[in-house]
C-alpha cells in the first residue's frame, strides 16, 4: 500500500509540519492516526481516487483528512457509505431505506473585511464572521446540487446532507446554540429582558437575526432553513474534528461531536430515529411564522 504522505516539496505548511515530525510529539501522533484512517480508506477506493486523494492532500490536507474521517466514521456506525462520481457529491447513504447523497466541506476563513482571523490574532469572538462562512457555504452548494440534479446524478427523491468541518474556526460560543445552527435559522444573540415596573428579568432567550449586513454589499440571509428553495437540504450535519485533537480520537469512536441540524422544510427529512448516535437539533415552526429550536441529545 502506498503511503499517505509523500516527500514531495510543493505542497502546504501543514502537510510538511506532520509529515516530518521534526521531534514534534503531535505531529507525530496527527501522522499516526492520519496514516491510520488512510489505511482503511485505501482499501475501499479505486487507483484513480486513490492517486486523486494522495495528489490533493499536499495542497488542502485538511479537507482530504475530513473526507477520509467522515467516510471511516459513517463505516464504524454500521452505516452503508459508498463514493460518489466526480461530477457530483462526495458520498451516499443507505439510512433506513432512504437514499441521501452527502457532500463533506470545510468552510475558509473568508477575505475582506468580513475574514475570520485565528484564535491568536484577535481578543474577541467575531461572531458575525464565522456565521457569514456558513451561510455562504450552504448557498455554494446550492448550485453544486442543481448541477447534479440536472445530470441525473441526484434523483428527485434523494435526499441532500452537507457535512461541515468547522475546526478551521478554533472556537465556538460560550452559551446557547452552535454557530452553524445559527448560521441556517434566524437565531441572534441571547438576551435577557428587564420589566422596570417590577424590576424582574425574564428567562433568557435568542433574540431574531434574519440577516448579517457587509458594509459595501448586500445583506446575507440567515434563514436558510426557513426558505422554500432550501428543502432539498434534509439537513446539516457538524463537526470541528481535527488532527490536532487526535489524543481525543483515541479514546472515543470517530463521529463522537457529530451534530445535525434537521430542516423543518425538507422535501426529502431525515428520521430522528435513525441517528440516535448524535445529538439532533430540529426546528418548528408556527403560523405566525415563528420558530422553536429543540435539542435531542444522543
């Protein structure tokens, strides 16, 4: 079997950083356990994937490795994974005896003003910021998906997952929901009402955010799942899996922070029941156009 890392010298910093290990002991550790999803990984894909795989890992490792992760993961659940065509998702799915097509993405930092800076560049969260990538990646891949379902790759009654990778980001909030559940319903920051006649404070609750304005161009919505032309999304499934957590890896079975978002319009929804495996965030919503984000803990 081939090796995952190779001694090529055109390729990125952290590509370089674990493959050499240099004495660093998690590096070497992030290369042990890459090499080991590697080696499942490898026995399951053709020559030619095999050689794309190896080929694009020097220049995006970490969108490789969440590739690879995701697929190990879906296997160790006793869930049938198989690879999809290069014109179309990554993935599809056997769950219950529904089809779903899956397509696993790691979101970027951005550019311009609305870029998310690293952990240690900054003292602040940038909340803003880090839901603007997500909302911008699901719309990406809305036309990803249109393409593939006007070739007749994804049939009408297939179901659509998008699994991101958010590690990229280095954080999430301190309180209340994860970034990428309020990055797809119009959840805003959480606050505490003041009655000055009686002087008491209310229960905590999310205020409503349907948008995130740019200063120069047009507003980003962030009701996503609130919108009829999304309903081919069944959902959205969540990780910040890294090989930098990889002593965690060891102790845990590979898809132990999965999350997935249901979409309370899809044409095509996912079964609570069958992914009992995760925690599960479902939303209702009411006639006065209202909604309800419940929590189902695995």
């Amino acid at each position: 079997m081939v090796n995952f890392f190779s001694d090529a010298k055109d390729c990125e910093e952290m590509y370089k950083v674990i493959r050499d290990e240099n004495n660093n002991p998690r590096a070497v550790i992030a290369k042990g356990f890459i090499e080991n999803l590697w080696v499942e990984f490898s026995k399951c894909i053709s020559r030619k994937r095999r050689e794309w795989t190896l080929t694009n890992a020097k220049k995006q490792l970490f969108q490789v490795y969440w590739e690879k992760y995701f697929y190990c993961a879906m296997r160790e659940l006793g869930i049938e994974i198989e690879f999809g065509c290069s014109q179309g998702p990554d993935f599809f799915v056997k769950i219950g005896k529904q089809k779903y097509w899956i397509e696993t993405v790691v979101p970027t930092r951005g550019k311009g003003e609305f870029k998310v800076p690293k952990w240690n560049e900054t003292n602040t969260t940038h909340e803003d910021k880090i839901v603007l990538r997500y909302a911008n990646t699901l719309i990406k891949k809305q036309e990803q998906y249109e393409k593939a379902l006007k070739a007749g790759i994804i049939g009408k009654d297939d179901g659509f997952i998008l699994a991101i990778n958010s590690k990229i980001f280095d954080r999430e909030p301190y309180y209340g929901l994860p970034y990428f559940v309020r990055s797809l319903l119009p959840v805003g920051d959480l606050t505490i009402g003041f009655n000055k006649q009686n002087q008491s404070f209310s229960d905590p609750y999310f205020n409503r955010q349907d948008e995130i304005r740019k200063k120069k161009n047009s507003p980003v919505p962030k009701d996503c799942f609130l919108d009829e032309k999304n309903c081919f999304y069944s959902a959205v499934l969540h990780s910040s899996v890294s090989y930098k957590c990889e002593e965690i890896h060891f102790k845990n079975q590979l898809s132990y922070d999965f999350s997935i978002l249901h979409n309370p319009l899809a044409s095509v929804p996912l079964n609570c029941k069958d992914l009992s495996w995760c925690d599960q965030y479902s939303a209702s919503i009411h006639p006065d156009g209202s909604f309800e984000v419940k929590v189902l803990k695995s």
